[in-house]
C-alpha cells in the first residue's frame, strides 16, 4: 500500500495533542510544537531528509503511550509551578513529578516499533526523559543517550516551560536564558548550544502566524512510499490503541472493527491492495472519536439531544483528518461515512442508498457488527446470532444492506472461517 508517512503523521497530530489536553492539561497542539522544534535543531545538525522526517514524526508521537498511561495508571496528580526551575528543590520536584512517568517511556517505546520509519530510532521514546545528568527516570546521562532524544527532550520541555504560542520577543529570549540555566542539569552543554544556535524569535513567529503543519509541509520534504502488509498493519494498530484506550468502553473496538473488515474482504475477493486498504479505514474509522469528550463516551445512560448531536461530529471529524493524507481519499470517504444508513437517517452527511458505495454500506455494517459483540457501559455484548437478528431488523427497516447482513452471518458465524 502507497502512503506518505509523514504526511499521515502530521493529519493525526491533531486528534493526539486533542487527547492529551483533555487527559492530563497538555498545551493542545503539544507534539506538534516539539516537531516544530526538533526540526530546527535537526537542521541545524544537518540530518538527512530520511533522519529529519524521522525527527519530526518521532517528536509528534513522543507521548503516544499518555492515553494508555493515564487510563491504567496515572492519578491526575497536581502539575508543577515551573517558573524558576533553576532552584534545587524545584528541579527535584520536576525530576519526581509528572514528566518523570518511566513507564510512559517504556510503553511509548515498545509501540514506536510499529511505525515504519526510515532510519534507526531505537531507544529515542525510551530516553526522551533523561536528564543530561543522570537524574532522569532511567538514570542515563547524557553520554548515553542517543541525540535524537536529547533533541525531543529539550524541545518537550521549551513548550511545557513556556507558552509558545503567545511568547514575545522578550519573553522568548528570557526563556532561552532559563534553559542556558539547566545545561548540565537537565541538558547537555550541545544541545543548548544548539537550541540557541538553530532556533531564533523569527522562527518561533511561523509557529504563531502560520502554524506548525503548514510550514513543515513546506519546508520538510516527504514522499509517498510503498509499505507491505505488516508495516500497514503496525501502523494501524499503533494508532487504534490510541483511538481505544482514550475511552475505557471502546477498549480494541477499532482494531477489532479492522479484523472483521479483513475478513470480510477476502470474503467478497478484494485484491491485497484494496483488502489492506479496506483493513486501514476499519482501524482509523472513529479517529475522530478522540476530540469527543470522555464524559460523553464513557457515559453509562442515554445521550441527552445535545450529548449526541456532539458525538455525531466524530463520522465528519474522522473524514476531515484523514482526508488530509495524500492518496488515501477513498479510505477517508469509507471511515467518515460508517454511520450513514441507506433511508437517509445517518450521519454525518445523512445520505441515502444511492450515495452509498459498497465499501461504505460493507463498513457500517462491520462497525455494527463490532458494537453489538462488544461489551459497553450500557449493555451486555451481544452474541452472535442476536446480533444478527438485530441487524436483519435494521435492514428490514431499510438502514443497512441486507445482503451484507447475510454474508456477516455465513462470515462470522460459530466455526466457519474464510
């Protein structure tokens, strides 16, 4: 399958930084600010376009394992008061507090593996949080930690440590003068020296006018590639473990809607390339599910009018993000359209039969399928034979292909594999 990496990378960082923000208070475009960042000093310590894309997208995912992290872990605990880190007792706080979460590392790391970047990148996730001497999580020093790191690293930190979005050309040089005040603790002497060197109030200026994605599209070249199965289908898990573990109810919801979509796509004879694409749009369909709040995901009751109408936005949240990817329009219309139904009651375009493809009315009735075998907070999962009894109901009521129906069944059905 074609796809262009960091291309891809820079559509999802929205819906990531969106989860962020609402799980633990993270400035709400945080991994892209630190991409921002990076490729500065990455530029400046001439990487190679391969090893610079790399930066880039490794910075925008440096914190992928946070969802994850706070769901089985973290306890919400008070973030720290980071205006004069250069204090002892502050640093020691800052080195024991919240970006101090080994465990996000490690976790961050084993799932980075799954991403089929271009150059060696072991070990960056894992030691983004080391201190130059030795007083980070893993107690690494500086001499031991790759440079990518310690450019993720300090870059995290210039966005957790001041607003960047809002810093004046005064406030900006009083910020460099914080962070020349924790070389040797927290950074190495190069890596201030190259932050100072490499990125200047002119450049920081594109982050506030512009924006971060448009000018790396601009100035960072990336291409589309050609990945095999298992590097698209690492892919896709990396990113619905994202999707699922923002809300405890959907746990394995995407990837388990992204299976059955394989399925059934060597069931109806889809060549590799358009099963393996079919697969992709399953795994990414409720992306736009991380801009919903948790407190309407995880609700146990029904939706309120307003509650829903906010949930509907997700279908149209997911086509606008994925439709920023070159080359996979046809995935971006399959994922944003598995709410609509075939009388026009759907969301979010409310289309009817005839504006319904195959694949779009195949990937509703997975999705459907997926949802009524699952547990959730307001139900029991279903099996399978009720499940398809309360789909054949929908399609005699004109919601959902009834022939579908009928091949999920002879798909799914106890025993019978394709």
């Amino acid at each position: 399958m074609k796809l262009n990496l960091t291309d891809t990378l820079y559509a999802l960082s929205f819906a990531l930084d969106t989860v962020q923000y609402e799980m633990g208070g993270i400035s709400n475009q945080h991994g892209k600010n630190v991409a921002f960042i990076s490729y500065f000093m990455g530029k400046y310590l001439n990487y190679d376009n391969d090893k610079l894309n790399d930066l880039v997208g490794l910075a925008i995912l440096h914190d992928n394992a946070f969802t994850e992290y706070v769901r089985e872990e973290y306890n919400n605990g008070e973030l720290l008061d980071y205006d004069d880190l250069v204090n002892t007792k502050e640093i020691d706080k800052l080195r024991n507090g919240f970006l101090s979460l080994p465990r996000h590392n490690v976790v961050g790391e084993e799932a980075i593996r799954l991403i089929p970047f271009r150059t060696d990148v072991k070990n960056v996730i894992l030691y983004h949080h080391e201190n130059a001497d030795g007083s980070g999580p893993l107690k690494k020093h500086d001499y031991e930690v790759n440079e990518m790191a310690q450019i993720i690293h300090i870059a995290d930190m210039m966005d957790v440590l001041f607003d960047l979005k809002t810093l004046t050309e005064k406030q900006f040089d009083e910020a460099i003068i914080k962070i020349k005040k924790l070389e040797s603790k927290l950074f190495s002497k190069k890596m201030v020296d190259t932050l100072i060197n490499s990125f200047t109030y002119n450049d920081l200026k594109h982050l506030q006018t512009e924006g971060v994605i448009p000018y790396l599209k601009r100035e960072l070249k990336s291409e589309v590639r050609e990945y095999n199965e298992k590097q698209i289908k690492g892919l896709c898990l990396f990113f619905a473990r994202i999707i699922d573990y923002k809300s405890s109810v959907t746990k394995n919801h995407s990837l388990g809607v992204a299976e059955k979509c394989m399925r059934m796509a060597k069931y109806y004879e889809f060549d590799d390339d358009k099963a393996l694409r079919f697969y992709f749009a399953g795994a990414f369909h409720d992306i736009g599910k991380l801009i919903i709040n948790n407190d309407i995901l995880e609700k146990p009751g029904k939706l309120t009018v307003d509650e829903f109408e906010n949930i509907k936005n997700h279908a149209k949240a997911t086509e606008n993000i994925l439709i920023q990817i070159e080359g996979i329009e046809d995935i971006a219309g399959w994922a944003g359209k598995h709410h609509e139904k075939l009388d026009g009651s759907g969301y979010n375009k409310s289309l009817f039969a005839d504006d319904l493809c195959f694949e779009d009315r195949l990937l509703a009735c997975v999705d459907i399928y997926q949802a009524l075998t699952e547990k959730r907070s307001y139900k029991d999962k279903f099996l399978h034979d009720d499940s398809i009894d309360i789909m054949k109901e929908m399609a005699r009521n004109n919601k959902i292909d009834a022939k579908i129906v009928d091949d999920i069944d002879k798909c799914f059905n106890k025993g019978e594999e394709i």
